[in-house]
C-alpha cells in the first residue's frame, strides 16, 4: 500500500512520493528478500555519501585560510 501511494505521490505535490516508497520499502524489507536488498543497497549509498561529504568538509577546513593558528 505505502508503494502504491509512493508512485501515486510522485505525481501529485500533496504526498510525499519518495518518502512514502522508503517506508513501503522498509515495511516490506521483513519479509520480502527484493525488498530488503534494496533496502539494504540504499543505506551502504547513503551511509558512502555522508562519508564523503564529511571528508570533503574537513578536507576544507584543513585548506581553509587562516585556519591555522601562529
């Protein structure tokens, strides 16, 4: 069901889409083993994304100038 308001959610600007197929995605992941395995796919990308922006953001703050103290 929150499938199903997931893809209708992607049309209309009232619902969520996205938000809605996460969560029919997750509810699903318990029993469904296609479900889980994309599940389990989109944390390992986020989890890399949120590495990366944070290297990324210290790698920065290394380069800033003025950051270093005399």
């Amino acid at each position: 069901m929150l499938l199903a308001l997931g893809v209708i959610g992607l049309f209309l600007p009232i619902l969520q889409g996205v938000l809605m197929i996460l969560a029919g995605l997750a509810v699903l992941g318990k029993d469904v083993p296609w479900s889980r395995k994309i599940t389990d796919r989109l944390a390992a990308f986020v989890k890399r994304r949120a590495e990366n922006r944070a290297a990324r953001k210290r790698g920065r703050e290394e380069a800033a100038p003025g950051s270093e103290a005399s």
